[in-house]
C-alpha cells in the first residue's frame, strides 16, 4: 500500500494500531467460510472520529475498506479484498448505557454479543438475539449482517431491536439514524436500511438496541420421533395450539448420529428426528404452554418426550443441539454451513429435496435448526482439499438454493451473502430487485469504498 | 390534464375507472389534515400490471402520480399536488391468502384495516397494528406510512408486521422484496425500506403479513390519578414488574374534560389523567400480569383503579378512550393532531412542556396517546377561520416538535412527514440524513414521478 496513504492513517489513528506486517495481515484474511483475502493493512480505530477521517482519506485517495468485528461471519461479508484496509472495530467495544426505564441500550459496535447478554441480564432486562457465534461475535457484526439465532422463532431477529444507529456514511460523514423511541416515522427507514447491509452503506459507530424485561420462567422438553414426518406435523400443531416457544429446534438423523458419536449421550440412533422445545414467559404461562407442548408432541407420533423445568435438566438437554457444530466436523474437516429458509409447512418437503441432493451428490448433509421459523442450516461435511468433491459441493449448493426458492423460501435466513451467495442474490431478487439494490449503493457510495464486491 | 395522456389513461383501466369532473377530483383532493390539493385525474387500477403501465405513462410523459387508499393519513402524505393524478387502490382489495400454519396473509393494498382483523381474527389469528382510522383505513396506506396504534407498546407498529412485498417502481418495473419467512437476510431490506416512505419509493401493490395467534384472555384497568406525575411514575414501575401491557393509554385532565362533558360518563372532573392498561395473553399470565399491574398502580399513588375482564365491561372502560377524538372537537372545529414521540421516561417532563407551550400561546392543547411507547398525541385544537389563532398554532407546533427533540425523541411516531412536517425534518436528521434520503430518492425517482413534493 502506497506509503504516504498508511503515514496518514497513522497521524489519524497513531502507529501502535496499524499493523503491516504480512504475518499480522494474515491474521485478518478471513471468516467463518472458507473465504480468504489478505488486506493491504489492518487499522484499529477507537472512535467515531477516527473511523470518518479515514473514510474521508478513502475517498480523497480511493481505497477500499473492509469493515469487521471478530469476523465469525458466515457469508464472507467482512473478508477483505485486494488493495483495502481492513478496518477492526473491536476496540470501539464501550456499553454506554443501559436503561431499565426506556428498556434499552447504547453501545459501541466491538461489544461482544454474549459479554451484552449478561450485561443485560443482571439488570433484570433482556436482549434476545442469540446467534451461535455469540461467544465471540460482536454487536455491530450483529447487526451489519442482521444476525439471527434460535429465539428467533418468538423475538425475531436483529433488525428487530435496533432503535437507531450512529453511522460513518461512505462520504466519511457522520449520521445519526433512528433514535431512543419504538415508534419513529421521521423518513426513511435509514436503521432498517443499514441493518443487514453488511457494510456496504455505512460503517456503524454507535447501536442503540431495544432491550425487554427478562422472562421469569422457561421449561424445555426433547421430544423423540421416529418420523421425519411427525416431528414437522408437531411444529404445526404446537403453532395451532396458539403457542410460540422460544426456540424450536430440529435434528434430522445424520445430525444425531455425529452428536451420539461424539458425546455418547444415549440418543436414540434409530430416530429420524430430535425436537428441542423451550417455553418461557410468567411462572403461569410456562407451565400452560409447556402442558399444550407436551400433548401436542404426543397426539403427533413422538416416540418420547422429556420436559426439564430446572436449569441443570435443561443444560443436559441442550448439550446436543450446543455440540452439533463440533460433532459434525468430526466427520470430514470442511463444513460449509448454509441457511436457506423456508415457510414453515414446507420444512417437511425442503428435508425431503435435501436428503434428495445429498444422495444424488453422495455427500454428507446433517440438517438442524431452527424449525420454527424454517431457518434449516443443511451443513455440508467436506474436505477442501479434495477438488472433485468440492466441485459437487458447488453444485449440490446451488441445488438447494433453488431448492428453497422453489418452495417459497429465501437463499439465506441469518448468514447474508457476502461473497458465498453473491452468485444466487439475482435469483431471489431479480435484475428489478438488485438494479433497485445497486441504484441505492451508487447513489451513497458513488466511488465503491465501502466493503466493494460484497453482495452484488 | 393532456387530453392524449387521459385517453392513454382510460385506455389502460377502462373509461369508467377515470374521474375528470371538478366536483369529482375534489372528492379526492384531501386526507385527515388541513392539506388540500386538487388532483388533475383520479383513477382506480384493479390490478398490478395497470398500475405499471401507468407509471411507465408517467416516465414517458413526466406526469407526477400520487398513490392514495382512504385518505384517512394525518401527514398530508396522499394529497395531492398540481398537475398529478390521484391512484387511487381502494379497488385492489383482496385478501388473496390467510395460513394459519405459516403465520401470514397476503393481501392486496385496498384492503381495510378493520376488515383483515375480523378475516385473521375469525381464523385464530391475530394482526396487531390498530390505527385509530382501523375502520376506514387501508393496508396499503398503513404500510406505505408505517401505522401505529395503542397495541405498539408490546407488539410494534405496521413495519414489524411486514414480510414481503410486490411494489411496482418509480420506472414502472415489478419488484418483489422479502418473502414469506420471517427470517431473510438476502440483499438490503428493501421491505423496510420501503414501508413508511410514503408512497415516494414505490406504489405497493401487493403485502406479506406477519400474523400471530391470538391471545386467549384479556383485562382491562381504569387508573385514575390526582397527579400526572404518579401516572407517569406506575408506566414505569409497571415495566420495571417485567410487564409489557398490550396498551397503555394515557390521558390529561383537559382530555378527561372534554370527554366527560362529551358523555357524561361520570369521570373525576379532578383528575389530572387518567390510565388505561390492558394485559393480553394466556388466562394464567393475564391474571398474574393484572395482580402486578394493580398493585404498581397503587403503589404509586392512584386515587381509584378498576379491572373488568368480561368484554362488556372492559368495552365500558375503552369508551372514554375512543370518545377523546369526537369529544374534543367539540371544543373548536380543528383539530391539529400530532405525534411527536419521547422516550419512556421522558413523558412527565414532556407533558409538563406541552402545558406550558398550550399556555404560552392560549391555545387548547389535549394531551393523550400512548404512553407506554411515549407516543403522546397533542391536538392543537382551534378554528382555521380564524387567521390570528392560526398563527400561535404554527409557533405552538414548531415548539412541542423543538421540545419532543430536545428530550431524545422524534418530530413523528407513527403519522409520518408527508407535507405537515417536511419543514421540520432537518431539524431531526440534519443535511446529512437528509441528504442520504434524497441520494435514495432521486436514485430510484430520477424523474420524481411518485408523490413529488412529500417528505422533503
């Protein structure tokens, strides 16, 4: 990178955080896919100032940025490209407010995801998103790449519990979206806009998130179904009932056979499909619900139910959902971990194409997730070092892709696209759709500094 | 109008969907504010491709379009301008679909609030966004200006209700956005973007609803109050029990008068406001949730609080409420209705600034709404013909807007812009949100053909 570039960036920041070497850069090439790109720098702001000045001398200079946070992402979104900096907000990692009376919070992009959980928690409130990566995932990854988790199914996803964004635009103008209110009608939609934008809009700064009062009680139960078929009736059932639990996840019967191999816990081998079911609410409404949960599950062919009431019962029934990912990678090292989404009533037929695809490319391909919502993740077990294999992995993805379309679905669920998916996006939007999608980026970044060749 | 272009018009929906008569496009020339503007051609499309091939009309011979449902909108956001047409979608008023098993409906924009209520209700299901004009109403108005209503506190407004769209385009091209899955992270949220952009960004012609099941049981309480203070204090000693009521209901004394004097209802003339909370839920949480709500509200220095759980009596409760808009209007024939919006914890002090604002300027200023979400409604009540009064309105309005920022809130909770406070949204986003907006508009609107002249 031209010297005089990274002397400016050093005068913005200071020279203790900007790395160069090629060893340090390597550490910032990736993400959670199999996607690499080594940045030309990696530049650590600590505040709004710094991130607008250095998109400013982006701009003045034409280089590109690749905005991220611990990069966990499953889309490639925050890998960088050649030329760019890498820009790592995780030292803007302040929790600035946290207020019970407007139930909400401002914090900086770098806070860890689980770090806010608890945060939140010990104040009696609650933040709902729960992404898998959350140990180690940030809020502005969160929110950049509008990040789902299990507890979608009943609080929705990311996008749903941002009030209001501070944002560095690609102009390195600083712009505040949204606010502190719930209800907020003042123009566009900006917060909405740039939540899930992965970067392309703008560089978020600041996060003000809508919090809830933490649920007093829960219950979870395992439910046991020898049919794929029955476990997805229950779904609907439960939903019939008039009851939404907090999470309603799945695993098909390669997904238990890895979990069982890997834990020796006891699953049953033979069944085709595991329910983890959790209710929460008041102390009343728990034990309702879970009783409703309970029959549902029995009037539709479940082999078995276990309910857990105290929190060690449910720990021991989550540990196999929980060690799923570490399980399956067990079986070959590359995992290519996917999220099409269906409507609900089609989750039967989405497993059925699945089984279909993963048969007809011989690969392996567990599916769990998050049922309730039609959120599978079919995770595809290989080896990247094997060429010919990898080459039915790309046509096995791009199958259920349409596979998902097909039925009514979308291409990505929680991950975004990035660069895994760019190829797909038209598919599901359109040349309408992503000519609409490309007007509004060239419009706010008419130079492309912003985290160029993502999405499109 | 340009004769040709009346007759291309009609050559697209048929002669006897076209209304040119001046007493005819009066009819269409004003919506629930002092807005007035004369359309130059009202016309009903009754499907999508009509509404397309007329927005192409409009491209092709640079006519502005201004898309319209009932005209029930407090903003000015469908009255129209000089030389445009009126689109009218009252026509397009299908429910195309309700799933139970997916959650969602699909509904055509002309569709009315009231009636898709009664359709999902009737199925086990539930739409919360109840805009006060419910009745009159349509979906494609509420989306188009992200509606509210008192059930936002716990459930959201219009937006959060939103899965998917057909919209067709400023260019007069079909897009579709989102879908039918809760979870979609696939390209920018368009969907949101979209919903609440007044018809600027695209005519809606077709929407994707969220649905939820409905809730078993209800209960309603009537708080009444010697101090505004205390009733401020029990909203958030409420919150702080872990309770979201389905509504929360505030109203001033001055309301309190207007309605009494209205219905003769026997309300405590005394009273400087008055509550009105509802849990909703299943029958166990709704009495837990109504024990708590009681005792916070007696905790907190309430002079008297009743509970009905029978409809018949939570309906007698309710009355007082949906009495307020008739009720003061009796005062004096105009009604300036606002939205502004504070934090939660702000509304005391906010209300304290109305009053002072009201008498400031002598002017009757009723202060009721949402309390929960702090989406107060002050309504300026005075007499148009009255020019010097008049006046003080606009310096009154200027102000609680000035007020409502200062206290971390925004111009409008749930009415929108359109034309009643275009001159005032600076004062929230500044030149930089703003310019971001236009950016977006002019990108997607190069010729500004839909509803030209609203927002900015």
């Amino acid at each position: 990178m031209d010297k005089e570039i990274i002397k400016k960036i050093k005068g913005i920041v200071g020279r203790q955080r900007v790395l160069e070497s090629f060893e340090e850069r390597l550490c910032y090439s990736y993400d959670g896919t199999v996607q690499r790109g080594i940045p030309a720098l990696v530049v650590f702001p600590e505040n709004t100032q710094e991130v607008a000045e250095i998109v400013k001398l982006a701009n003045e200079k034409e280089f590109p940025i690749f905005p991220r946070g611990a990069g966990t992402g499953l889309s490639g979104g925050s890998v960088p490209q050649d030329r760019g900096i890498a820009l790592v907000l995780t030292r803007m990692n302040k929790i600035k407010e946290i207020s019970k009376e407007d139930l909400l919070a401002v914090v900086e992009p770098g806070v860890i995801t689980e770090v806010f959980h608890q945060a939140v928690e010990k104040e009696g409130l609650f933040y709902p998103p729960d992404p898998a990566s959350l140990k180690t995932s940030t809020l502005g990854g969160n929110v950049a790449e509008n990040a789902g988790g299990p507890r979608a199914f009943k609080y929705g996803v990311t996008k749903d519990y941002v009030l209001g964004l501070e944002v560095v635009t690609p102009q390195g103008d600083i712009m505040r979206t949204g606010g502190r209110t719930v209800k907020n009608v003042t123009g566009y939609d900006l917060t909405r806009l740039i939540v899930g934008s992965e970067g392309t809009l703008g560089i978020i700064t600041e996060i003000t998130l809508r919090l809830l009062p933490k649920p007093q009680a829960k219950q979870t139960a395992l439910a046991i179904y020898d049919k794929m078929e029955n476990a997805a009736q229950t779904v609907t059932a439960i939903i019939c009932e008039g009851i939404i639990p907090a999470t309603l996840e799945l695993m098909d019967q390669t997904t238990i056979h890895c979990v069982e191999n890997y834990l020796n816990m006891g699953l049953p081998l033979d069944a085709e499909a595991v329910l983890l079911i959790e209710v929460d609410g008041s102390p009343g409404q728990v034990v309702e619900e879970m009783k409703l949960v309970k029959v549902a599950c029995e009037k539709n062919g479940c082999r078995q139910v276990q309910v857990a009431a105290e929190a060690t019962e449910r720990d021991r029934l989550w540990k196999a959902r929980r060690a799923v990912s570490s399980a399956i990678v067990q079986l070959k090292p590359t995992k290519i971990s996917e999220d099409a989404t269906v409507p609900r009533s089609k989750i039967p037929e989405m497993v059925r194409r699945l089984k279909a695809i993963s048969t007809k490319y011989n690969l392996y391909l567990p599916v769990f997730g998050h049922a309730g919502d039609g959120n599978l993740h079919p995770n595809i077990i290989a080896d990247k070092r094997d060429h010919e294999e990898m080459e039915r992995v790309e046509k096995a993805v791009a199958e259920l892709f349409q596979a998902a379309l097909d039925l009514g679905g979308t291409l990505s669920g929680e991950h975004g696209i990035g660069l895994m998916k760019k190829t797909y996006l038209v598919w599901e939007t359109g040349d309408v759709g992503i000519n609409y999608m490309k007007a509004i980026k060239n419009a706010v970044d008419p130079k492309g500094i912003l985290n160029p060749g993502k999405m499109f």
